[in-house]
C-alpha cells in the first residue's frame, strides 16, 4: 500500500511549472529526432545528458521520459507521410498508415498513431509498475532453448502474415539473417563473410540498414514523381554517417537501399528482410549455445517446457494462418 501512495503521490511534481517546462520541451525535442530518417530518441538523449548536469534527479528523468516517448511516437510522421520511419520503433506504422495517407486519411491515421501510443505508453507504464517483479521472476524460467524459440516463433509469425506472399517473405526474411552473419563470429574470435573487407569486420550497422530499407528505397521508388524526396535521400545518407562515423557504413546504407528497392519492385516484404536482421544474432547465439548444452541433439528444443510451449504456440499460428482460413486474413502490408 504504501509504495501505491508514493507513486500517486510523484504526479504531483508534474504540477511545477519549471517540471512541466522539461516535459514540454523533452516531447518537441523528442518528436523532432524522431521525425527525421536515421535520428532517433537515444541520439537526441545521448547529445543533451550535458544539459542535464545541472538538473535535480526528478526533473532531469521527467525530461529523459518526454524525449524517449516522443521518440517513441515521433518517427510516425514520416513512416505516414512518405512511407520513411523516422524511427525503429515506426517501421510497423509504416505497413497501414503509408496507405492510409494514399487513400487522404493521412491525418486519421496520424490520430490514430498518436492515441495508440499514448494509450499503449500509459498502459505499459502502469502495467511495469504493477507486474515488473512477477514479470522478472517469470523471464528467470524462459532458459537458452526457450529464447531460440520465442525468436523463431517471432519471424515465422511475421513470416505467414504476409499472406499470399509467404515464399517471398521467408526468403526475405533469409536474406536478414544472412546480412546478420556477417563480421565478427558472435562466439569464436573468427570474421565471416568479410571477403578480406576490414570494414566488413564489426558487421553492418543497424542504422544504415533501416535508412537504406526505408527511406533510400522509398525515394527510389517514388523518384519518377517525387522529385522533392531526393533531398530527404541526401538527409539520410548524411545522417547515417553521422550515426556510425564511417564513410563505409554510409555507402551501405545506400547498397542496402538497391537491394530493398529491387525487393519491393518483386514483390518481397522488406519488413521481414529488416526483422531476420534485428533477431538474427541473437536468434544465431541461442541455438549455439542450446546445442552445445546439449552436446548438439536438437531433441532439445522438443524436451524443454518453456520451449516446447514457444515450438507449439508457433504451430497453433500456422494453423490459424496459414492451414484453416487462409482467405479470411489479408497481406499485412499489402498495399505497398
């Protein structure tokens, strides 16, 4: 009861003023990093921690949050506007909301974005101060295996969502996973797929991927209409050597961009391209890890309860998906 009291009792710092200014201007800060192709809310905060020094711990945190939510629900505008998320977190606004703004309900689905991740904010705040203990205790039982699973149950999910284009989505999907091997074994101090390439050794950057997936490709698809958008590529490409520091990474993420635009022009979802690359290293680690546990018997993934339970909710998706109603389900960016 008494830790209930202390946390009403902090809403009532958000009522001084020179609080509130913080908030304020964390949210512009927050929504402006977002809204631009390859800036995001972790940059904005990592420039403005000198800005910080002089704060008291409460105002300072308050400020921290605003940029970081905003953030969170910033990069929405573009990802509607011209099909470029303007951060990680916007790559799935980008699927409904681009289509929307063809059909001249741009501004709804710009509402909707923004009530979406208010309500999903507040709602996720509420929710970790409730069940954060609980959940923390539970995550201790989801063990090597288990992790293996939930990432692949993730891609394969994303994968048979793409209805009608579930062989192109799965060969995207492979091609994120084979961009993600590349470099630095994530295990064995040996280089992969480098080609004698020293660049090639700490692996591609996330940031020239997402700028090459999204807004490279974007432009390239709407240049015979769009002259405007050459600007926006320029942007970007700057802004991924001002994320990464490297020349190198910069012309990936315009390699990244051919490849994305070719994808899309045959019809391949891009997001799950991008998704293989995220899980990728990960999804890698634990089955490496989960063999050599088990002495390489991939019985192992079958034996495991926690990732039994992950192998059977990914059979129970397949069949809901792809096997009972297939006609019932559209393409999940489809329309793109």
């Amino acid at each position: 009861m008494d830790f209930i009291i202390q946390v009403f009792s902090s809403f009532s710092l958000l009522l001084d003023p020179f609080n509130m200014t913080y908030v304020v201007m964390g949210f512009l800060i927050g929504t402006i990093f977002a809204a631009i192709p390859g800036l995001t809310a972790t940059l904005a905060m990592a420039l403005l921690l000198p800005l910080t020094y002089s704060l008291n711990v409460e105002t300072a945190l308050m400020a921290y949050a605003s940029i970081y939510m905003a953030g969170m629900c910033g990069g929405s505008i573009t990802a509607t506007t011209i099909n470029i998320p303007g951060a990680p977190s916007s790559m799935m606004t980008a699927l409904d909301g681009y289509p929307m703004q063809k059909q001249g309900k741009g501004a709804q689905a710009l509402g909707h974005a923004a009530l979406g991740s208010m309500f999903g904010g507040a709602v996720g705040a509420l929710l970790l101060i409730a069940v954060a203990p609980f959940v923390a205790e539970l995550s201790l039982l989801v063990k090597t295996t288990g992790k293996f699973s939930l990432l692949a149950f993730a891609i394969v999910v994303v994968v048979i969502a793409q209805r009608g284009r579930i062989p192109q989505a799965g060969l995207a999907a492979c091609i994120g996973l084979m961009l993600a091997t590349v470099g630095l074994d994530a295990m064995e101090p040996v280089t992969r797929f480098t080609y004698g390439y020293s660049n090639l050794t700490a692996g591609i950057d996330l940031m020239p991927v997402i700028i090459g997936t999204f807004a490279i490709a974007e432009v390239l698809s709407q240049a015979h209409s769009h002259t405007d958008l050459s600007a926006i590529t320029a942007a970007a490409d700057k802004v991924s050597y001002v994320a990464t520091y490297s020349t190198f990474q910069m012309f990936m993420a315009l390699a990244m961009g051919v490849l994305a635009f070719y994808l899309r022009r045959n019809g391949f979802p891009v997001i799950t391209m991008l998704l293989g690359y995220i899980l990728g290293p990960n999804l890698e680690e634990f089955l490496r890890r989960s063999l050599a546990l088990s002495n390489g018997d991939p019985t192992t993934f079958f034996t495991n309860p926690d990732s039994l339970f992950f192998v059977l909710l990914t059979l129970v998706f397949v069949y809901f998906l792809v096997i009972r109603k297939p006609a019932e389900i559209p393409a999940v960016g489809k329309a793109k």
